[in-house]
C-alpha cells in the first residue's frame, strides 16, 4: 500500500465508473435538507495531471475519461458527471482529473462535512495542499481509514456516504474491506456505502463480491463494467464493480439506462458490458 500511486491510473475506467456512481449517490444525499458526512477511506491525493508526472506513464484515462471527453450524445447522468470534470479544466483542454474526494467536495452544501483518510505521506501532502483553503468543511488525516472509519460512525447526523476504495495491491486489503464494510454496518446500518473492487482473474477479486452479498440484513446494489475479457488480461485489470448497500431506490433503473453506453464507449475487445445484481426487495 504504502508504494502504491493512484496518479498511474487517474482517470482510467474504474475511475470512470466509480467517481459517476460517487456523485449519483452524492446527489440523492442532497435531495433533503439535513446535512450528511462524506468519509472516503483511501482519499488519495485529490486531482491528479494528466499531461505530466505518473499518469502519463500509462496514460489509462485515454481509454477512460478521455473516450467521454468530446462525446455530445451522453446520457443526463454521465453528461452530470463529465460536467465535474471539465470543471477542474476551465479551459476546455483535458489536462486534470478530480479524485473522489474533489468530486464529492464538488457537490457537497454548506451543512454537509467531508472526512478523508490517506496513509502514503506524498499523497496525504498533496491532498492537504488541494484543500488548503477549504475551512472546516473537510477534515483530513494522514492515516489508515480502514481504522478512522469505525471511530466516525455513526457520524453525528445520522445521514451518510462511506466510500470505501483501497488499491488491493496488498491481498489483506479484500478481507479488511469486507470486515470494513461489515463493522460499518454495524455501527451505521442505515448509511450508503460504496465499496469498489478490481475485476482481476484471482481468487481473493472473484471471491469478494460472493462474501459482500453475503452479509447478512444488507439491501445492496452490485454493479459491474467490464471492457475487456478478464481471462485474457495478463496486464491490468479487465475491470471493476461497485458494490453499493442502502442504494437509492431509482439508481438501479438510472444504471439500467447508463452502463450500455458506457460499456460499448469504453469497450477494448469484444467481451465488453456490464452486470447490475441487486438484493431482493
């Protein structure tokens, strides 16, 4: 963990589809008037360039930001999300990527609080200087979320998101995210939580999303994009889902309406698409 940069993948299709699923379930928070909490547990370093420095080293948001970048015929809820984008580009040229938490700040009111946690000291550095100016309204701390999160729940309104996103370049972090998850449900069981993992051909990745629908009394939303075949991806993941519990009652339709665009825009081969599981009513 402590190695790992996510300025190598900025922008890159998991990005794309966490980051719109981030700012949908922001945007459901908002529609009633009392405050809530944002936690991220992996924050990062909050924007990220992507004409120098890591990311250009890969340059993985070309098949992920960059594919929507000019597109015009988006659909209202991804046209929302590229719209935070081309925010942190004012001049209209795609050179910088806002991380979850510049997203979640993008769309959070004067009542609503951002806690973030981020354990590599470069990119806690880095996230401190992003939101120098930023006052009261986020709190970061240079530490391990996976144990910040279980001392902020329940936070202080009872209404809530809890991003959970760990680089699973260590294996302990896929059983720290379900006990994670399942801890935080225990202290919060009624908060929205997003927890994001790497389609990968190994166990611990294909495991994960069997022992998450397993959790018991969760009412949960699995979504999954695919842009290329897992099996024959040697290199990087094939990949990623989004397992959301407490999910909005309309998300799962408006995700229904989506991912067939932003499966067949971001496809690199043939076994492109996307699943969308959910529990029963």
């Amino acid at each position: 963990m402590l190695s790992y940069r996510h300025a190598f993948h900025a922008g890159n299709h998991a990005d794309v589809l966490k980051h719109f699923l981030l700012a949908e379930l922001i945007r459901h928070l908002r529609q009633k008037e009392k405050p809530f909490w944002v936690i991220d547990t992996h924050a990062g370093a909050g924007r990220y360039s992507l004409v120098s420095g890591y990311a250009t080293q890969l340059a993985e948001y070309r098949d992920g930001i960059g594919r929507l970048w000019s597109n015009r015929d988006l659909p209202p809820a991804l046209e929302n999300y590229l719209q935070l984008v081309r925010a942190a580009n004012p001049d209209g040229q795609l050179r910088s990527y806002p991380g979850s938490p510049r997203v979640a700040l993008s769309l959070l009111r004067q009542q609503d609080r951002l806690r973030l946690f981020e354990l590599h000291s470069s990119d806690a550095r880095l996230l401190r200087e992003e939101f120098a100016s930023a006052g009261r309204q986020i709190i970061i701390e240079a530490g391990d979320g996976y144990a910040g999160l279980r001392a902020l729940l329940p936070p202080p309104p009872r209404r809530g998101l809890v991003l959970i996103d760990p680089s699973y370049e260590e294996k302990t972090d896929y059983a720290r995210a379900l006990a994670a998850l399942a801890d935080g449900l225990e202290r919060f069981a009624t908060g929205i939580y997003a927890l994001w993992y790497p389609l990968l051909e190994k166990r611990q990745a294909h495991d994960l999303p069997k022992k998450l629908k397993a959790l018991p009394g969760a009412r949960w939303l699995d979504v999954t994009l695919r842009v290329r075949d897992v099996k024959t991806s040697s290199f990087g993941m094939a990949g990623s889902g989004v397992f959301v519990v407490n999910p909005p009652w309309q998300l799962a339709d408006l995700l229904g309406q989506t991912l067939p665009y932003l499966a067949d825009c971001l496809a690199q081969d043939a076994s492109a698409g996307f699943s969308l599981e959910h529990s029963s009513p």
